[in-house]
C-alpha cells in the first residue's frame, strides 16, 4: 500500500437500476454503488473530508492506512434521494461539487438551496464545494470569466475547493481561482488523469478516478490497490 497515495473516486448521478435503463456510464446503478461502499468498509477504507484530504496532501497531516475521498460532480438531485443516504449507513462522507445555477432554482434534477439546507441537517458527512457557477457548459476561457463566475459562485457557496468541468483549465484559470480564494482544484477528463492522487501533485491540479457504470468489482479494486 502506498502511503503516499489516494484514490479520489469521481462520481455523477446515481439511480436505482429500474429507474436506469439505459446504464448510461455516468449514471451508476444504486446497487452497484451500495456494493462499492460495502467494498471500501470490507477493506478498511476511511473516507477522507476535504479538510483533511488538503491538510494530508499538503503534508501537514497523516492519513489512515487505507484513505479514499469520494466525489459527485453537478449536484443531481438523485445523490440526496439514493447517495446520501447509503453514505451515511456506510459512515462514508463524500463532497459535491456543486454547479450553482442550480442553487435559486426548483424542479431541475438538481439540488437547490432548500435540499442544501436538509442535507447539511440530515447528512453532516456531505459537504458542497464548487463546480463554477455557470460555466459547466458554456467554459470558461480567460482570467476574467473565471473571477466574475467564481465571485457569482461566493454568494451560494462559502468553499474554498474547486472542480474543473470536464477537467479542462489553463494557467489563467489557475490563477484566477487563487485569487479568489481557492486553495486546491481538482481536474476530471480530457487530459485523461485518471489516477490516484500524491503528495507531490499540484494542489490545483488533483487527479480523479472515474468510477463507470457496470464496472466489475475486481476493476473496482485494483483502482483502489493498484500503485497509480
């Protein structure tokens, strides 16, 4: 085991398989996510808060022997309805990095500032970070896009954590999130860094693991065992 490595497992939406026909890879069966989180617990798997997933990267902190910090990106309604609460009957915490358009807004599929709120009453193991405000489709691609959005995103959410949609950023990018505050980024996507994390990554460039739909168990482990 190396213990200067953590996977980051990379989730979306999650359904129950009646309610997902079509097993799209980004939408996971329930079952398969419940089997999963009973995977982790048989294996000793701690669940890391974001706070303690920075301060370990950063060095400043030790982490369990086996450490796993699990992720939902967008903020689907489906995660408070069949997520949640497996997560908190596993005793896992787990972040969102939430896309606050959706935060005013009713009946999107997505959480709105209502659900917020009874999640942080009902589920204290889930926090929210950010996935921009509205720049998950319509990227963002200078410094300036990036700091309106990001200041747009401070009236919803008080984080310091970022998600890049789709992974995608620049130097511009980067910068623009530093200064407005965020700490630690994390990428997803086109540039394929799908690999556990390290100490000796850049805080603003944290890889991810996708976890797809219909992956077999065995896979699901060696992501977990494997050295990268």
């Amino acid at each position: 085991m190396n213990e200067k490595m953590v996977p980051i497992l990379g989730y979306h939406a999650i359904l129950p398989s009646d309610k997902n026909p079509n097993h799209p890879e980004l939408t996971i069966d329930a079952e398969l996510f419940e089997q999963q989180l009973k995977q982790l617990k048989k294996m000793g798997y701690k669940s890391l808060t974001l706070d303690e997933y920075y301060c370990w990267q950063r060095g400043e902190c030790k982490k369990p022997h086996r450490a796993v910090l699990i992720t939902f990106d967008d903020g689907y309604m489906n995660n408070y309805d069949y997520a949640f609460p497996l997560l908190k009957q596993y005793d896992m915490n787990a972040v969102v990095f939430y896309i606050g358009k959706y935060y005013e807004q009713e009946k999107t599929g997505f959480m709105s500032k209502d659900i917020i709120n009874k999640t942080k009453e009902e589920y204290p193991n889930i926090e929210f970070a950010s996935h921009t405000f509205d720049r998950h489709e319509n990227l963002a691609t200078t410094y300036e896009e990036v700091d309106e959005d990001s200041k747009k995103m401070k009236e919803v959410l008080d984080t310091k954590y970022f998600a890049y949609p789709h992974g995608d950023h620049t130097d511009d990018y980067v910068q623009a999130l530093k200064d407005n505050g965020y700490v630690m980024a994390f990428t997803f996507g086109p540039d394929k860094e799908h690999r556990k994390s390290s100490t000796k990554d850049d805080v603003y460039k944290i890889p991810r693991l996708n976890i797809s739909n219909g992956m077999p168990m065995w896979k699901f482990v060696l992501r977990l065992l494997l050295p990268m």
